[in-house]
C-alpha cells in the first residue's frame, strides 16, 4: 500500500492520504504504512512525504457518504 500511496503522491501531488473503511480501525496498520511509505522516498527526486492518516469517521465513512448523496439528490429533485 505505501508504494501505491507514493506513486499517487507522484501524481497527483495530494497535502494528505486518509486511509478509511474497516481497515483503518487498525491504528498499528496506519503506523506501518506510514513507515514504509517514507522509506520510497530518495533525497534527489523533488516528492515531499505527506502524513497518513485514519479517516475521522473510520468505518462509517461510506454511510456517511451515501446519506449525502441521498440528501443532495433529494434536495436537487425537490
């Protein structure tokens, strides 16, 4: 997962990565990966590490995300 994280970074130039669903409950997983993401990175080439970190709303992210749509389609149908 951090060499997908760094290869996005090369990308799209993100100011952070936040990790959600199930998987992010699992703070030691957020620890590693952070670890082995600021590993990629060499002196010479002009990427700057970005933090990664757990969504706020973790697990719950989706449903959140879901009602919103909800709410905006209803909203732009009323």
């Amino acid at each position: 997962m951090a060499l997908q994280l760094y290869n996005i970074q090369a990308i799209f130039d993100p100011e952070k990565f936040a990790i959600g669903g199930g998987i992010s409950a699992q703070p030691l997983l957020i620890e590693k990966i952070n670890e082995q993401y600021k590993k990629l990175f060499i002196p010479v080439f002009p990427l700057r590490p970005v933090e990664v970190v757990a969504c706020e709303f973790r697990n719950d992210a989706n449903l959140i995300g879901a009602y919103y749509q909800l709410r905006t389609k209803m909203v732009s149908v009323c």
